[in-house]
C-alpha cells in the first residue's frame, strides 16, 4: 500500500491531483464492438480540449454530411466552452460517423493519485525474478548491473 503525501496512513482524495481523462473510441456498427483508439492524461482542461480538438480537425473532412454542421461549429466557437464546463467538472463528448464507424472523443475530471517513489529504495526479491529479454540482460550487464541468474 502506498503511503500519502504526508507520510502516514494510505492515500486519501486529498492526495489526488486533480485532472482530466481523455479518450478515443471506436464503434463498429457492423461488429458491435468498442475499440480503445487513444487516451491522454492531462492537468489542464485546454490541454483535454486541444487534443480532442485536434483529431477532430484531421477527420472532419470525412463525416457523414449530417454531422458536419455542429462539428465545425463546435471547431470553431466550442473550445473556450468546453474547457469551462471540464473545469466546472462536467464531462464532455463529441462523435463523429464515417458510415458504419463511429468515433467518439470525451474527456472528464478525475483525480490522479501519485505513483510511489523508488528512489533511495531497495526494489522487493521478486522484483527481479521476471525472465528478461536477452537484449535488455545484455544492456543491463553492460551497465555493470548485477542480475541473478535466470530461473
């Protein structure tokens, strides 16, 4: 278990910092099937916005006719709105169909908590236990990095 910032005691929503989730989806009708395509973490709601707005832009050209309206309006006039409703912690989602695909980009608030720190610590016996690859032995070794004998 990871201890807080403070030191004592597991993590807490007070360690959490706070952020955005942002991710790619890809929906075949033909399949039924979801497919992650891309995520991002970011700490800013511009940046969740930027990325999101960014595939958008590359793909619009191909959107059904129907859609492409309210995509280039939101493109052009939805950014500044966007980033305020994330930061008000609404989440957010646009969509856009390519005949039997379906993209869809959200991103909403979350809370990352922090991973542990190794540093000045000594990793645990099983860490080292894991079959390696014999290129990374190999560059390890070459870093005059002891390595026990594989199981």
């Amino acid at each position: 278990m990871t201890a807080s910032a403070s030191g004592s005691g597991p993590l807490t929503a007070a360690d959490a910092r706070p952020g955005f989730w942002c991710e790619c989806l890809l929906t075949s009708a033909e399949s039924d099937s979801t497919v992650l395509v891309g995520s991002l973490d970011a700490y800013a709601a511009p940046d969740a916005v930027r990325w999101i707005r960014i595939a958008v832009r590359m793909l619009v050209s191909v959107v059904d006719e129907a859609e492409t309206e309210p995509v280039h309006e939101w493109l052009l006039f939805g950014s500044n709105p966007t980033a305020a409703a994330l930061e008000r912690g609404e989440p957010f989602a646009i969509a856009l169909r390519h005949e039997q695909l379906r993209l869809v980009w959200s991103a909403r608030p979350v809370g990352f908590l922090p991973l542990a720190h190794r540093t000045g610590r000594a990793l645990p016996p099983c860490a080292l236990e894991w079959a390696q690859p014999a290129t990374l032995r190999a560059a390890l070794a070459s870093q005059n990095t002891r390595l026990p004998a594989r199981r």
